[in-house]
C-alpha cells in the first residue's frame, strides 16, 4: 500500500498552480453522455475519480481520454444505455449522474447504487423525486436501480425537499433536452452546480440559474464545445489551511477568490494575510493562528469538504474552535487518527470541540478523501515525520497533492510500496 510521509514543522514557502475542479469536471464528464459530438473539456485534474468515470465511458462505448496533460476528449455519439463496468459505479458517488444522464439520452438507466466516500447514509431519494416529476419511474432493488420514463419525459414544477447538489445536478441532466420549461426549486448554488450550467448553455442548452431556483426551457439537441473548468476551490483551501498551521507564505496560481471569500474572511480573522488577483491568491501566516467556530452549511457558506482540513487547522490555533457538521454526520473519521498526534478534541453529536495541542507526528490512516488531507495539514504543522496511509483516498481528489506541497516547500514524500 502507498503511503505519503511528512516531516513536520517548517514553514512554507513557495507557489504552486491549482488545478481543475474535481466536483465540476465530474458532472461535466457525464453530461457528455448528452450530446452526439466531440466535447473537449480543459482543466481536468488528473485523479482517480475523473480516470474511473473516463472508464465508465469508455465502457460504454465512448471515446473519452485524457488527449493532453489536463484536456479531456469525450465523443459520446455511438454509446448504447448499457453500463459494463457495475463495480467501478458502486466506487464512486460522481457515478450517480449517469442516472439523469442515461434517462434524458435513452429513457431509461439501469446502475448499482452509487458509492462514495465513506462518511455514512448517502441517500438517493431527491435525485429520484427529481426524475419522477418529469414522469420517469424509479425502483430500487438488491442494491440495482431502475429508472424508466414509458413515455417521452414532461417539463415539470420540482421542489426539491432539501438542498443536494447531486439532485440539483442529475434535475438539470434530466430536464435539459425535455419539451417546455421545467423549474426546480430549492437547488444548490455550489459553483461546480454554476460550472455545469455554464458547460451546457455553452453546448446550447438554456438554463438560468436564479439562487434558489434553476429555469431550463428545453432544447431538442446540444452540440459539441471547448470548456474550461473552474480551479478546484477545495484544493485551494486546503494548501490554504497547510500555510496557516506551518506559517510562510503561498502562492496559488489559478485559484479563484470569488468561490471562497466566505471561509477567506474566516481565515483572515484567524491571522491569515491574503490577497489576490485575476490570477492567483497569496496567502501569507506567522503560524501564530487564532481559533474560530463554524458551521458547514450549503454554498456560499462554509463548506463540508473542509471540515476536516479545517479541523486539524484548530488543534494549532489560539483558543481552539468547533466545527459543527450539519451535511454529512459521518464526517469525522480524522478525529481517532488526530487523536493519535495528541490531538484535544471532544465529539458531541455532529461536532466536535478543539483545543490547541501539543501535535506530534504518529502513523496515520486516512479513513476517506479530505480527512486524508486534514491529515497532511497536520502532520505538517507537527514535529516529527508522520505517515499517511490509505493515500488510495487522497489520490481520488487531489492530483499531486505530495508535488504541489513540495512546490511549497513541504518536506513530504510518496513512498510507493510494490
Ligand atoms: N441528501 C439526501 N437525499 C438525497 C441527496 C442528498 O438526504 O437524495 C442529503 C445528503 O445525505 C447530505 C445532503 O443532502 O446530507 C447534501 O448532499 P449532496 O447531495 O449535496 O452531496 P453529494 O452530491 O452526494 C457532493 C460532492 C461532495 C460534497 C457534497 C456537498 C461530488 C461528487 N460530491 O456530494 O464532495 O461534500 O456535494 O457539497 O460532487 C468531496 O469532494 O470530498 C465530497 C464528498
């Protein structure tokens, strides 16, 4: 098993280029399923996530590879509605797409149900109202679902019961080429949501998205496009959150401010410095870092795929802090692993209560994609050489994540075990 080691306690200088997000370029991949021409998309990461879905494709008949270090060709013209590959859709909750996707293309979709990081229940049941408004049925079945519209899919008025950005997305797959217009109610606002409307406008759909609600006035086909995808705004702030525990100064090139002014406000009260441009963000910390409380909430808000991160970013800060889980309940597997470094954290109900501690460096065990990051911010930040395991996690998300923090003058390397 590979593993990533981290020698603990200098500060970070340097720059390093952000890549494309993860979140986007998912439903991006998948809503190639739609069109029946050559889409190429730039700025694709290159993780484990993104290289299963190009399988996927592929399976079905698809061309759909990498053709440059981060440009993706999809030509989805002669796919049939048959997933081959059952196994790698159960890996993976991006998979999920393939069910708006499959039903608007062939009135139909017959998949596994969709895996995921392990942090608990991660019900489907939004993503089918959605489909059952626009007239599909939907069964599921020994772990199979079945989703099948007998007639041709209707415009429909959808209120969704709470806000998910997979439902939002597979909605939008869904309803995109459906006669008429169809409003969705209550949807996400996350950018990667705002990054697979602007993909498919791009490719002639029409959809507007109003905050709480998305307008799509269906359209009879979409055609072929070049597509960049926005820079991955976790990615960002998790090298973010590594300068803020070891002190010196970042640069992030590519990394767009606007998607994370919420938790840069929180940062700049913690005692980070940072200022950015069109094209990059700096960020500047003594190490010297205050604590802070927060709340994972929907977008704009403070996003659950930094609780971890930002969790061990509080075993180092003045006063300690809280992070309150309010999207997935399961998502504290890094609070044993921190435990392990002499990390001071209490679990009560979906939060956890921090203290400054004296981390040291330990053995530890991702237990999913950002709490195998957090991990790495605070093996970072602790005296010692530490050890990541599981980076089978981590490589789902961040692409070079061991480069792009050595980029910034991090001691870590990857130790590949044959
Ligand atoms: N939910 C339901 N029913 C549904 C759908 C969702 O109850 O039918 C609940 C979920 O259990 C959760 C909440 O609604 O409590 C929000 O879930 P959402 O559907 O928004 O999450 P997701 O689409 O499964 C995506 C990202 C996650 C990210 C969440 C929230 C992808 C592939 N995954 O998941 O990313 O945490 O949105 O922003 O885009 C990650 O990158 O580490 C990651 C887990």
């Amino acid at each position: 098993m590979d593993k990533i080691s981290v020698e603990g306690g200098s500060r970070l200088y340097g720059r390093t280029v952000i890549g494309g997000m993860k979140n986007s370029a998912l439903p991006v991949i998948y809503a190639c399923l739609l069109i029946k021409d050559e889409c190429i998309i730039e700025n694709v990461p290159r993780v484990s996530d993104v290289e299963n879905s190009l399988q996927i494709l592929r399976g079905m008949g698809a061309y759909a590879d990498f053709v440059g270090e981060h440009t993706v060709r999809i030509d989805a013209s002669s796919v049939g509605g048959e997933i081959k590959d059952f196994p790698l859709v159960s890996k993976m909750r991006a998979s999920s797409y393939l069910m708006g996707s499959l039903l608007s293309r062939f009135g139909e979709a017959h998949l596994p149900m969709p895996g995921g990081c392990n942090f608990g229940a991660r019900p489907i049941e939004q993503h089918l109202k959605g489909f059952s408004y626009l007239g599909a049925t939907c069964s599921e079945e020994n772990g199979l679902i079945t989703i099948k519209a007998k007639e041709k899919l209707k415009s429909a008025k959808i209120t969704l019961d709470k806000i998910s950005v997979g439902a939002t997305i597979n909605t939008v797959l869904a309803s995109v080429l459906v006669d008429g217009e169809t409003v969705i109610e209550n949807v996400a606002r996350e950018p990667h949501v705002i990054d697979l409307i602007n993909f498919l406008n791009a490719c002639g759909a029409k959809i507007v998205h109003l905050g709480s609600k998305i307008v799509i006035e269906g359209v009879k086909e979409l055609h072929g496009i070049k597509y960049r995808i926005y820079p991955d705004m976790i990615e960002s702030l998790t090298y973010m959150a590594c300068v803020g525990v070891c002190g010196g100064e970042a640069e992030l090139i590519g990394a767009e401010f606007s998607h994370i002014s919420y938790v840069c406000d929180i940062f700049g009260k913690m005692g980070l410095e940072i200022k950015s441009d069109r094209e990059r963000i700096i960020v500047k910390s003594r190490g010297n870092i205050n604590g802070a409380d927060v709340i994972t909430a929907p977008y704009p808000l403070f996003p659950t795929d930094l609780h971890p991160q930002f969790a061990a970013m509080l075993c180092f800060a003045n006063g300690g802090g809280t992070v309150t889980e309010e999207i997935f309940p399961g998502r504290f597997g890094y609070v044993a692993e921190l435990w392990k470094m002499g990390a001071h954290i209490v679990r009560e109900k979906n939060s956890v209560i921090i203290s400054k501690s004296e981390m040291h460096a330990a053995e530890l065990d991702a237990t999913d994609l950002r709490a195998g990051a957090a991990l790495i911010v605070a093996s970072l930040g602790a005296d010692g050489r530490s050890i990541v395991n599981n980076v089978g996690y981590i490589v789902r998300g961040y692409e070079n994540i061991v480069g792009k923090i050595s980029d910034l003058g991090g001691k870590i390397k990857f130790i590949k075990e044959i």
